[in-house]
C-alpha cells in the first residue's frame, strides 16, 4: 500500500522516514508545468523527472531512499509511487492533491493552474 499524504501532512512523514536515508520529493511533472509552479525544497531534496522518463531514468533514483511523488493533482503522482514500489523501493509515498493542494494548504504564493 502507498502513503497518500496531503501536503499539510507532508512534514510528519518525512520526519518518520528520515530513518531510512534523506528524504526526496519527486516532481513528475513536465518541464512546462513547472515553469508554471514549482515548490521550494525545505526540509527535503527535490528532484524533477517527468513522468515519461522515469524508466530510463530509474538508476537515478535510490531504492532504499524515501521518495514522495508530486504532479499536479496527484494521479499521474499516484502511477510513478505504484511504478516505483512494484521495482522495490521501500519507502514511497504520493501527495494527493499534487502541487494544486501545495498552494492551497501550504504556500499560496505557488500558482494553481
């Protein structure tokens, strides 16, 4: 089973899977999304990888480091944390509600498109 975690709860599961290596936040949104909105990395590394390219991509990526999955409302998010965890990575996670959630219960400086 994946973590679903709101954005306002985001926080909480970092610091319970810290344990496991420093935390990442995956952006899988494409490179004209985050020209639009992007977030700031506070508290984890934020690497951006659209989705389409995560399998060639995927030795870029540490299996046993934490990763939550970021798109825009949190379906194409939701697809990577499934692609990821059936490949072994332990400790996976998808925000619901993606970046739209972001702006509206963390940053409202962030736009929502």
């Amino acid at each position: 089973m994946i973590a679903q975690v709101r954005p306002s709860e985001l926080s909480v599961w970092l610091e319970t899977v810290r344990a496991h290596g420093a935390p990442v936040v995956l952006d899988v949104r494409e490179p004209s999304e985050l020209r639009v909105a992007s977030i700031k990395a506070d508290g984890f590394e934020l690497l951006t990888i659209p989705m389409g390219v995560i399998p060639p991509r995927l030795h870029e990526l540490d299996p046993g480091q934490p990763i939550a999955c970021l798109c825009h409302h949190g379906a194409r998010s939701m697809q990577v944390a499934s692609f990821l965890r059936g490949r072994g990575f332990a400790h996976v996670a998808n925000i619901a509600g993606g970046i739209n959630a972001w702006s509206a219960e963390l940053d409202p400086t962030v736009p929502r498109y």
